[in-house]
C-alpha cells in the first residue's frame, strides 16, 4: 500500500504548533519546497535551524529546491498554454513545472514519500493560495493520494485542479477556461469532502 502525499504551510505558527501538525499525520519527513528556505518574520522555520527542532520527533527534513515557488516568465511556453492562471505566480509556475528541473524534483519527491509519509511545505498557511497546489496537481496525475494539513484535526484531501489537462507524458496544463482562477481573489477552499479527524 502506498503512502500518502501532504501539503502544509507553516505560516506565522508557533514550531510547537507546528510540529503538532505533522506529528497529527504521522509525517516522517518535510519535504521544504520554498525557493528561500527561511524567513524574517518566522525564523523557526529557517532552513540553518528547522532540522534540529524536527529531529526529536524523528522527522527529517529535506529541501527540494526544485520545486520552489516564485519562478520567472517562462519564454519557451507560450502564454495560452496555462492561461486558466490569471495571477502572474500561479501561471509562472505552472510554466515552470513542464521543465526537465521540475520532473527531476518531482521524480525525487515520490522516490522519497514512497520510502515513509512526507508532507510538503511552504509558507503560505492554505494551499489554494500557494504554488503547492500544483506541485498536488502533479503528484495526483501520478496516481498518488494527497491530503492538504488545514489546521488541528483538519485535513482535506486534494483534487485536481479545476481546468487542469493531465497530458500523455505526465505534464499538466491549464488552458484558459471560464473558470480561470486568480489565486489572489478573496476565495475560500471548497468544503466539499473536507474531514476532521479525530
């Protein structure tokens, strides 16, 4: 059987708090896909100090940077391709994520949550805010099984992305549709098959 995928972000949480997250899911490693591994207003969760604070727990931490967010204008995709992305972050990375340096990270990525449960990380506290949504994009057209850390007690299972074209060689794109998404819209996350546990 194989284990599942996690999504978390550690916004402005205590590491305390934190940790409890994962610890809820039973997570042995933290797979940190920020393109800068540290941050000025949460310094806890810095790359130089993050792996120390996990390790009593027993959960190892690994930086997969080629999976990083805030990624630059792609000139060899051209603009259609994933226009169902209105906001500039968003469309960037999916343009990214049809490079050779994204299958290698991701190809990593599953290597490493086959072997123990691995949640992916970034900053940002909800995933339909964050580049991670994609990178859940992936993992799920791969036939893997991917649950969004909410909050304590709360955890959501991921669905392809509304819009998203899973292509024959494994690679998505999003062309633009009626439902285009600008990810910084004042949205929720859709409640439908959202659980607690206990």
């Amino acid at each position: 059987m194989k284990l599942p995928f996690f999504t978390v972000g550690h916004s402005d949480r205590s590491l305390e708090a934190f940790i409890g997250l994962l610890n809820d899911a039973d997570v042995a490693l933290l797979a940190d896909v920020r393109k800068m591994p540290r941050s000025r207003t949460n310094p806890q969760f810095n790359e130089a100090t993050l792996p120390v604070a996990l390790a009593p727990f027993d959960i190892a931490y690994e930086h997969v940077a080629a999976l990083g967010g805030l990624r630059g204008p792609s000139r060899a995709v051209p603009d259609d391709v994933n226009g169902f992305w209105t906001n500039d972050s968003f469309h960037r990375y999916a343009d990214y994520a049809l490079s050779a340096a994204f299958r290698a990270g991701l190809d990593h990525l599953v290597e490493q949550g086959h072997r123990r449960r691995c949640a992916v990380m970034c900053a940002e506290a909800v995933w339909w805010r964050c580049h991670r949504r994609i990178v859940a994009d992936y993992l799920i057209a791969r036939g893997e099984t991917v649950f969004h850390i909410i909050g304590p007690n709360h955890i959501e299972p991921a669905r392809l992305t509304p819009g998203a074209a899973v292509q024959p060689d494994g690679t998505i794109v999003y062309p633009r549709t009626d439902t285009s998404v600008d990810a910084d819209a004042d949205i929720e996350a859709p409640d439908a098959g959202s659980r607690r546990t206990e």
